[in-house]
C-alpha cells in the first residue's frame, strides 16, 4: 500500500495482486455452488405433519434415497397447517388445505379420502350388513385438529349424532389410528394413511362411505425455489409414486 493524505492506495503490484485474488476467489465461490448442487452431500429440509411421515412418506424414503444418493432428506414435525419459510428452515413443507398459497409454488399430493375404520374384534360387535346407525352407536375417536371430519362425514350419511360420553379426543392423529388398532372406537381414515393396516387386517372399514373433499395435502415451497435442482428432484420423484 502507498499512503498519501492519511489514505491507504494499492500499489500497482497491490492491484495486479488483487486481481489475482479476485478469480481465485471467483473459482472457489463457483466450486462451492457446485458442490451444493452435485456434491455428495445435499441435505434436503422437509416440514410436514408426524402421521403423514410416519404412516405415508417414510416408506417412500429408501427408494428415494437409492435413486438419489447425493441427497439426505431430514425430516422436522410441525404442529401448524403451514410453513413459514422465512422464519423455519425448510426446503419443501408439506401442509393441508384447499389452496393457492401466495408465493408459494404447490403440488397436491392427494385429496381427502376418509372412511371409517376400526379393529376387527370392535367391528365384530356390529350387524352384518352394518348400519349408519349402528356405526354410530359406538364410541368416535376425534381428531382435535380437524374435529369437523366426523361431523362432515356423518352429514353425507344423511345422519346426525350428537356427543358420546364414551367419544375420545386426541390431540395426535398417530394415537387416533393406535386407538383404532386397539378396538378403543372407530376413527375415520385417511385412507392412504391406514391402507397398510387394512390390507393386513389390523383395521376393518365396515361402512362403504368414503368422505371426500377439495381439502388434501400439499407439497409446496418458495416459487423462486421450486426449480432449485434439490428440490425439483424431490418433487418429480415423489409426485410420480403418488399421482396416477
């Protein structure tokens, strides 16, 4: 450095020397990115509901991870009905509703399909062809988070049903569906959550009425993010296990 009037100057060696510096940093700030975008280790942030990962999307996993080696999902629970991207780390959110959500580029994974399911010994109680009104008789396990299913459900029965002493309220839908398996009362069913349980036998639908809706779930993530190279892969990988 050359310092005239209390100021520091390069010299012209000094500049020549930046220069330099300047594209050496150049290559290593590009060598960076790569390595984020095709290096072996990407770690991918998914936000979603404990159920949905457990019962639906952690199955889907290995075969992800085959496919895409240089990708490690991690997986983070939340208790609300959105991601707040600015504030959460999180690459994907997967969260319920009707959608659009402004800034926020989604992907409907499947819209709700409930039905009434319970254990088999429960389900024995029951008359053969089952009633609506039988069904009903029987003690309902309630969703806290989303309470007006049953209601919802009861409605297109073309029935009505007020509370039942013998009603549970969970807070979890994990504990819902174990209180299902364990012939406490019946749970109405996401039916892509509870298919396992239902082709093994652990869980009987004795009512043909499937609940549907416009409401789903949703794969969504920041527009400006939805073609990151991470992401996109995650997003054409799973919506070509689950769309028809």
């Amino acid at each position: 450095f050359d310092r005239t009037n209390r100021r520091l100057k390069l010299t012209r060696s000094g500049e020549v020397y930046g220069a330099e510096l300047t594209n050496a940093f150049a290559h290593i700030v590009q060598a960076t990115q790569n390595l984020l975008v095709s290096g072996a280790h990407q770690i991918l942030t998914v936000r979603g509901y404990t159920t949905l990962f457990v019962r639906w999307l952690i199955p889907y996993l290995p075969k992800f991870q085959a496919d895409h080696p240089d990708i490690r999902v991690r997986l983070f629970s939340t208790s609300t009905d959105g991601t707040d991207f600015r504030r959460e780390q999180a690459d994907v959110g997967i969260i319920y509703g009707e959608g659009p959500w402004p800034g926020l580029h989604s992907d409907l994974l499947w819209t709700d399909a409930l039905t009434p399911v319970m254990s088999p010994e429960l389900a024995a109680k029951l008359p053969s062809p089952c009633s609506v009104e039988d069904l009903l008789a029987l003690p309902l396990l309630y969703s806290n988070r989303r309470p007006q299913h049953w209601s919802e459900w009861i409605a297109k029965a073309g029935a009505t049903r007020g509370r039942n002493a013998g009603d549970i309220y969970c807070e979890d839908l994990s504990i819902v569906y174990q209180y299902a398996v364990d012939g406490l009362g019946i749970a109405l069913g996401q039916l892509p959550y509870v298919a396992k349980e239902l082709e093994s036998g652990a869980l009987v639908a004795p009512h043909p009425l499937v609940l549907t809706t416009s409401r789903g779930y949703h794969m969504v993530c920041p527009t400006e993010y939805a073609d990151e190279p991470k992401v996109a892969r995650f997003r054409e990988w799973l919506l070509a296990r689950v769309q028809p």
